[in-house]
C-alpha cells in the first residue's frame, strides 16, 4: 500500500521548512539534479522521477555518469556526488536479472577531490582490476578500526576494484546477491564457480548459475582508496524506483547505513551516515536519495603527538617531558627512545645498558637514591660497569650485582661477577 501523501509531504516540508539553514545547488543535467546540504545533519540529491524512472536497460558500453560539486563552506565531509549509470547493470549478476544486474545508478558522496579521485583509482586493464604498482591505491585499505564489520571485500567476479571509483565494500547483508547460490563445500572450485554467471551474461547457455534477487534494489556501499575512506554510496536500481511509486514497498523508505564500532571515522569533518533514504512525491514528480548524518570521532594522530602508526597510536611526543606509554603521550621522567619506562627497569642489567634515566648526552646510565628512586648518573656508574651481571640494585648510589649470568656468582661485596671455583 502507498505511503498517505501527508507522510511523503512530511518528509519533503521538513526538508525545506528551514531553508535559512539549507543549501541547495541546481546542478541540471540528466535527471534535473538539485544538491541539498542540510548543516551536518543531511545531503541529498533531488531528480527528476519520470526521467529516472525511463531510463533503459542496455549494453555496458553505454554506461554514462555525471559529477556534482557539493557547495564549499559547509559542515559535511564531501567534495562532490559522483552518480554513474549503469544500464546493464555489473557483477555479480548470472545473465537472469539477478544480482546487481538490473539497470541501477550508483551514486557516490566522495569526500576527495574529483580530480584526486580520478588520478589515485586507476587500473593497468580492466575488468578486472590487477593488483599492481597502478592499482596501488586502490588495494591500500584504511584501518580495520574505521571500518564497519558489516562491510566485506568480495572476490568473485574478479573483486569489486574500479578505476575513477575505488574499492568497493559490499554489505553482507547483500551476501546471496552477489555470491553464486549453489557453490558448495569445494568453494572456491576450479575454476571459479561465478565463471558460468558470466559466460551466461555474456549470451552463453544456462550453466545453472544462479544469483539471489536483489530486493528492494538499494544497497549501502563503502568506497576506500589510497589507504582512507573516501566515499559513502547508495546504489539504487530503476526496478526501486517503480516498487517506491507503485507502493509496494514503503514511501519514504530509510534503510539503516552499516555502522562502525567504535563510531571512528577517517573522513573530516568527522561525519557518518545513519541511515540512507529515498522518498518520491507524486505531485511534483520529484525523487529524492539521501543520507542522515551524525557525529563521529575522527580518526586521527592525537594532537599531543608528534607522530603515529597506521593504527594512529602515538610513536613520539610533541613534548620532551612527555613519553609514549600504550599508544598515548603522558609526563614520565624515565624513557628510552620516546617510550615511557617502568621504574623497576632500572633494577636490571639491560635498563642500565639500554640508557634508562637519560636526560640528555651527558647521562646514558642509571642509579638509584637512598629511597630506591631512579636518578640519573654519569655513564661510569651503574649495571653496565659489571660484566655478566644480569640484575642490578642501587643503594647510597652504590651499583650492587645481585644475579649474574651463567657460571658466575656474585661476589662478596655485590660489586661484581666472578668465576664460580667451587662448581
């Protein structure tokens, strides 16, 4: 049953009841497009209906997108919305309009530049997409830490990598349709069983491969490239569309948008969808895809620190007084290299070696006060004048050898290891 028309008007007066704080962009072309920029709550595109409605199935070579600059100076994290057409749909499909191979438009909120979008995702030949020194990029994936486990990289039909796109991430919900439903406990067979999926595409003979049906026709997808997310999309088939206007299934109709554990996002400023949408008004034959926003935490090297890994734990500090301990910067006065280290590690040989309670060039080893508080000392004093000894202790800022190594002991006046005569 069709949504009542005060639902749908609902939708579309919250949309521009507050056009104080609204930006939209007429931008034309194919589908009449309008951009909208909501503060950072929400971005949408609004298109003609009947236009998006009449487009037609056809070959590959026939594909056709568009690019949209997002406005400047607003609160979201994209550049542009990248929408390709696909008339043939792409992989996986198995030649029966199952799959992803319906005619649909994907239409991608990059937060790149197109002309960075264009230059890092490319391919020496496709498809498919071979990973080489070209395709670097596209094969550099951000931290598992930004992204949701609802989001998978699939292999078959030779991987979802796509030059002037990216890399896609599929939902596992969309599982049955992009994945062939008679492999079996051989999977993955020799050859690969999605091969007959594409020889029957391709006009071969029924191989009995068979895809599962993508309903009601839109899909969440991640893009990532060059190591960072880049881009959030909703792929939509023309078969959504006339279930949306014919009422079969709801109108407007929101989908929630896989979401990521830690609410961690590379993207700045630090936004992520909630839930992406579509709604379709009837009286001004007007189509609407867009996506809710809400805040994250971006993902980034802590401000305190001068340097971090892939992970973004602290390796450095900006401050001298500062040092790393479990991937964050925090004041310790004992560090070796920029890493905060324990006070019992002055008690042994190799912390006294290894310059513990270094200050600065003067000072490489250690000892400790009457309190067994760690001081620094000049280089000939503590463990390191001791060979074989492998555990020290300080006292009055005397070095004391308490184990040594081997078959040597200790001797007499704990200053150091001698030969073991009665071994």
């Amino acid at each position: 049953m069709a949504a009542s028309c005060r639902t749908v008007a609902a939708l579309l007066c919250l949309a521009t009841a507050a056009l104080a704080k609204i930006e939209m962009s007429e931008l034309g072309g194919r589908m009449d497009v309008k951009l909208y920029v909501d503060g950072n709550k929400a971005i949408w595109i609004d298109m003609n209906a009947s236009a998006f409605g009449a487009l037609q199935p056809g070959a590959p070579t026939d594909e056709w997108d568009e690019t949209w600059a997002v406005p400047e100076n607003n609160d979201v994290p994209y550049n542009h919305v990248f929408a390709a057409y696909n008339p043939a749909g792409h992989p996986g499909y198995d030649g029966f309009g199952h799959g992803y191979g319906t005619p649909h438009m994907d239409i991608h909120f990059f937060s790149i530049s197109e002309e960075d979008r264009n230059s890092l995702a490319q391919c020496s030949s496709f498809p498919p997409c071979p990973v080489d020194n070209v395709s670097a990029a596209i094969f550099d994936y951000p931290s598992s830490r930004v992204l949701s486990d609802d989001f998978i990289l699939d292999s078959t039909f030779g991987g979802h990598a796509v030059p002037r796109h990216g890399m896609h991430w599929l939902p596992k919900s969309d599982y049955d349709v992009f994945t062939p439903r008679d492999i079996d406990d051989s999977w993955p067979a020799t050859p690969p069983r999605w091969l007959s999926c594409l020889t029957q595409a391709s006009g071969g003979s029924d191989e009995g491969c068979r895809l599962g049906l993508w309903y009601p026709g839109i899909s969440p997808i991640l893009i990532t490239l060059d190591g960072k997310t880049v881009a959030h999309e909703i792929m939509v088939s023309v078969d959504f569309f006339k279930r949306l206007r014919d009422g079969q299934i709801s109108n407007p109709y929101i989908q929630t948008f896989p979401q990521v554990a830690e609410g961690l996002t590379d993207m700045n400023p630090p936004m992520y969808p909630t839930n992406m949408w579509a709604v379709y008004d009837e009286a001004t034959d007007r189509l609407r895809f867009g996506m809710d926003l809400q805040r994250y935490k971006l993902f980034d090297c802590p401000c305190d620190c001068a340097s971090c890994d892939e992970e973004m734990q602290c390796t450095s500090c900006v401050l001298d007084t500062h040092g790393v301990k479990d991937g964050k910067c925090q004041r310790c006065p004992h560090k070796i290299d920029g890493y905060c280290m324990p006070n019992s590690y002055c008690m042994s040989a190799e912390g006294a070696l290894n310059g513990f309670c270094k200050t600065d060039s003067t000072f490489e080893a250690c000892e400790m006060d009457a309190f067994f508080k760690p001081v620094a000392c000049p280089l000939d004093l503590g463990c390191g004048v001791m060979p074989e000894c492998t555990e020290c202790r300080f006292y009055r800022g005397d070095a004391q050898c308490s184990a040594c190594d081997g078959s040597w002991i200790v001797n007499e006046n704990a200053t150091a290891c001698v030969a073991d005569v009665g071994s």
